[in-house]
C-alpha cells in the first residue's frame, strides 16, 4: 500500500460538465466513491479536481527534424503530465515510443502510427511518404502498429501549384479508410485547405486536424457524418509567420495561410455551434512545445466555445471520444487538481496544484 498512498480528494470533483461531487479516495491507484474502510496514512488533496486533460493531437518522439532520442521524448511526456495532460492522442510519430506502455509515471498515449503523407508533401523526415497505389497497404500497416488511429498528410502546399491541394485522389482514400475500419483502427487527416475535405469525409474519414479551410458550406455534411474536428488553434496561431516566410516563392500559399488564420475562430465557432464534435490539440512536438494544454482550452474559450464545452473538449466528452473513463469507480485514477473551479475561468489549467497519475501525486 505504500507504494500507492489511499489519497482524500476533496473540494470540488467535476465528475461530469453538471456533476459535481464532494469528495472522492484513491485507493491501490484506483478511484472509490466511497471512504474504504480502516484506511491509515490518508494523504489529502483539495481543490477543484478534472479528470486527466487530454491532448488529442499531440507528437511524442518527434522533432523538428524527425524522431529523437529516447531521452528526449521523455522529457516531452513529463511536460505534458505536469501540465496535467494525462491521455495523448498522439496524431503520428516516425518514434516507437512503445516503452512508454510500461511506465506508470507517464501519460497514456493513444497512437497513430507514423504519418502517411504523399511524396515530398509534408514536413521532411516526418511521415511515410508514398504514392496514391500504395495508400492500402501504409494505411494497413500503421493500423496495425497503432492503437485504433491512422493519420494522414490530407493536404500540403504543392510547390508547382504555389498553393495548398489536395494529397490523395478519391478513390485511393476511399479504400485506405475502407482498410482502417476493417482492422478496426479509425483515421484522421492534416487538412489546413477547404479543398480536400469533402473528398475526405464522404470517403468515411473519422476526423481532421486543423480543419481551417472548413466552410459554411462542408460544415452540416461534417454533422451528418459524425466527423469531429481537433482545431489546434495554437498552432494555426504560427500561420502568419509561416505565410511571411513564403511570401517571396509562394505568394498565393502565403496569401491562403493568412485568409484561413484570419476567420479561424469564425471557423471554429461555427462548427461547435452547428454540432460538429470539437476536441483539445496542442499540436505539440515537431516545431511547437509540449505542455500547451490550457492555451489551447482558452483558445477555444476565445473563438466562442463556453467554458464547460471547452473543458469537455479535453476532459469528460474527449475521454468518451478515445474510449477511456473519466472519475467512477474502479477507474485508475488520473485527476488533476486546481485551486479555482475552472468552469469558472479556464486560466486556471495553466496551474494545477497536482497531479494524480496512476493514483500518485506526481506534482
Ligand atoms: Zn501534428
């Protein structure tokens, strides 16, 4: 039992966005609703406590250049965990980071396998890069290496074109993500563009990252279909600096980055309202930080998003979303805590005063 502290959690529990409890105890690192009997050394923790946040586009293993050592993905997980973000999604990594299974002071990582991306289309030394005949066979493969999730490269700057385009014809899509489903893995895809959404989503994709091109016009075929989107707004917050930089070779890409920041809350504020499932990704690894959990809820707050909606997006509705419990009974206890109610004023995730990772208090 030293091993795992019974822990006395109380304050407020924000079991669901309207469900508040009292108290709760952790217990052999799991979660008890009620005070087990004869219990010693009972450590106790108060504040407002959530479930573990959950980064859904998150990179572990990767970097600027491609993978990187075992060292330094570690320190990428223990970021992230001390920013209270106790459940990745990681959305592709050329890094096996299987190790990371076996460590209970580490986040759960949900992978993806490694990015597929078409023939120098994306980032260098990132993704599997391939032609549109072989999309079956990388797709079946990463589903297999994975944990329920492939990740495409959906669209890329095409140099010849000087803009955004579209990465896959239609068809190739359609039996890739035919593939993912029937091993039972489900697929996403990097789509900065309008252009290759509805391509996308009517060939079955689950969701998109990013999703900045999204209109008006694509939104209700997004609801119809169940898509969610991850909108990683603090990464689209780089695209000015990304469409300077372009200026000179790439003036219609540049000009395009900047269109599609400049109504990315419009954009994000429109799908929630319409009814298109949103969730929290900070898009770390590669060029951004890890550890951007709250920007990112706050984020969501400012494109319109109320509070609880935004908490959900990273809390109970994104835990539902990659099949993981939030606080009930018997479920290992991953919380955080904070000293204000963050329905309240989600500035408050940008401070937890712990965290609880397998039932120890890990900050
Ligand atoms: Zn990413």
């Amino acid at each position: 039992m030293s091993d795992h502290p019974v822990l006395h959690v109380k304050g407020g529990i924000l079991v669901g966005p309207d469900e508040v409890r009292d108290e709760l105890w952790v217990v052999g690192g799991r979660i008890s609703l009620d005070r087990p009997a004869g219990a010693r050394d009972v450590r106790t923790v108060e504040g407002w406590a959530l479930p573990g946040l959950v980064d859904a586009h998150c990179h572990v293993g990767l970097g600027a250049h491609g993978p990187v050592d075992r060292d330094t993905a570690e320190k990428q997980a223990l970021t992230d965990r001390d920013a209270g973000t106790l459940l990745i999604r990681d959305a592709g990594s050329p890094s096996d980071t299987r190790w990371v299974d076996g460590r209970d002071d580490l986040p759960e990582i949900v992978r993806a396998g490694r990015h597929i991306a078409r023939t120098r289309r994306y980032l260098r030394g990132y993704a599997h890069e391939i032609e549109p005949d072989d999309l079956v066979a990388y797709v079946a493969r990463e589903a297999r290496r994975g944990d329920g999730w492939v990740k495409l490269v959906g669209d890329w700057i095409d140099r010849d074109l000087g803009d955004l385009s579209a990465c896959w014809p239609r068809r190739a899509a359609e039996a890739a993500i035919a593939e993912a489903h029937r091993l039972g893995a489900r697929v996403t895809a990097h789509c900065f563009a309008e252009e290759s959404l509805r391509d996308l989503v009517e060939a079955g994709i689950d969701c998109v990252e990013h999703a900045t091109g999204l209109t008006e016009e694509l939104i209700p075929l997004f609801v119809e279909r169940g898509v969610a989107i991850v909108p990683t707004l603090v990464n689209i917050a780089t695209f000015p600096d990304l469409a300077a930089g372009g200026d000179a070779k790439f003036p219609r890409w540049s000009a395009h980055m900047r269109r599609l920041h400049a109504r990315r809350h419009d954009t994000v504020r429109a799908a929630y309202d319409a009814g298109v499932p949103v969730y929290v990704g900070t898009d770390a690894g590669g060029t951004l930080p890890h550890g951007l959990v709250a920007a990112e809820v706050a984020e969501l707050v400012t494109a319109g998003i109320p509070a609880p909606d935004a908490l959900a997006a990273t809390t109970w509705s994104a835990r539902r979303w990659l099949g993981r419990p939030g606080l009930t009974e018997g479920a290992p206890a991953d919380l955080v805590v904070y000293p204000g109610d963050p329905r309240a004023d989600v500035r408050v995730l940008a401070a937890p005063t712990r965290v609880v990772l397998n039932g120890r208090v890990v900050v």
